[in-house]
C-alpha cells in the first residue's frame, strides 16, 4: 500500500477519542470496504496490533487487530463489535496505545471474553478470546466508545501520565 494511503493517527486530547462511535450500517458498505485495508496499513506501519476507526477520525464501531505472533500477516476487520460475555477471572497487562504515544501501564481487565461481530461481507462470526488477544479487544472496543486504557487507572495515575505526554507532545511540536 503507498505511504499516500495511510492516516495520520489522531493523538490525545483530540476530542473525536471522547466519542461514542455509531454503528455501521448497509449505507456504509463501500466507505468501511474502502477504509479498512487503509487502516490495516496505518497500524502495520506505526507499528500496533489494533487500531480502532475513531483513531484515524471514523467515528464508526470498526477495528482491526492483528497480533502477527509469528510475524505472518493474520488481520482481523471486526465490524460492530460486541462482547457479549467475559469472565469473572481478571488479567493484567501493560498496555500501550497509538494515540498516547510511549505511554505504558498495567491494566486489569477480564481475562477472557466472547466476542461477536460482522466481517467485511456481513457474515457473522463469534470467538473466545484469552490473553493478548483478549486485552487487545477489550483496549479497541472501548476505544470505540470513547475509553482510553488510562480511564481505567487511578485518577492520580491517569493524570500523571496525560500531563508527561502532553509535555513530550510540546517538545517535539517545538523541535519539529
Ligand atoms: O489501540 C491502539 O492504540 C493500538 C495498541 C493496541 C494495544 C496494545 C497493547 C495492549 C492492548 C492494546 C497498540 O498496538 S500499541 C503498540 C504495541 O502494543 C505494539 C507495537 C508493536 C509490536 C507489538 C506491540
Ligand atoms: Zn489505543
């Protein structure tokens, strides 16, 4: 895909990652078809292993994933996804998130969750998903309803952590 094709990530504090995102619908068929290859190359380059729409500015209930484990393409387009069950079992990760660039901490999230979906042609699919995967989903679907991974750490943590960004944000606009 050429670099023209990719979208600029939207970063902290754009107010379009406050955004509940609507669902896709038929009449969004050829934009969704359109952006999500677009989105796939956007997140291999940053590199990520997701990206949700509202992060390129589609405010619309679309995610890919691909965890690459083996460093073998393996992407997932997940349209209007939904967890419809998760475990009482509880997990904690680092993670990360495009739009907070170099920012990490430990989240606590149900380790498990059962996800449903729609696929590129409007088929349906369902899977059970644990470990990296699991977090991963949690991390892209609350995106989609304006939730950043730092929403679910302590207030002090969270405010730390925005305010040491937006100084980093500030000396690279200034040495740019
Ligand atoms: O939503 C995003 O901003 C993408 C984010 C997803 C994520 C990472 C870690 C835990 C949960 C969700 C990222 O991909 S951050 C970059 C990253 O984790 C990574 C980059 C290259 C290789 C492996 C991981
Ligand atoms: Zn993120």
């Amino acid at each position: 895909m050429p670099e023209t094709d990719l979208l600029p990530i939207l970063l902290v504090p754009d107010t379009r990652l406050r955004t509940k995102c609507r669902a896709v619908g038929p009449q969004d068929a050829d934009a969704v078809r359109a952006l999500a290859p677009r989105m796939l190359a956007t997140m291999y380059k940053a590199p990520g292993i997701g990206l949700a729409a509202p992060q390129v500015g589609d405010l619309l209930r679309l995610v890919v994933i691909d965890l690459q484990p083996d460093e073998k393409p393996d992407p997932m387009v997940l349209v209007n996804p939904e967890i419809v069950a998760a475990s009482e079992e509880l997990a904690t990760r680092e993670e990360g998130c495009l739009s907070l660039p170099g920012q990490y901490a430990d989240v606590t999230r149900p380790a498990k969750v059962k996800l449903r979906w729609l696929d590129l042609e409007g088929g349906k699919r369902e899977i059970t998903a644990d470990g990296l995967l699991a977090t991963c989903i949690q991390h892209e679907l609350d995106h989609l309803d304006g939730v950043l991974f730092v929403d679910h750490l302590s207030a002090l943590k969270r405010n730390m952590m925005l305010r040491k960004l937006a100084k980093e944000l500030k000396a690279r606009a200034r040495d740019a």
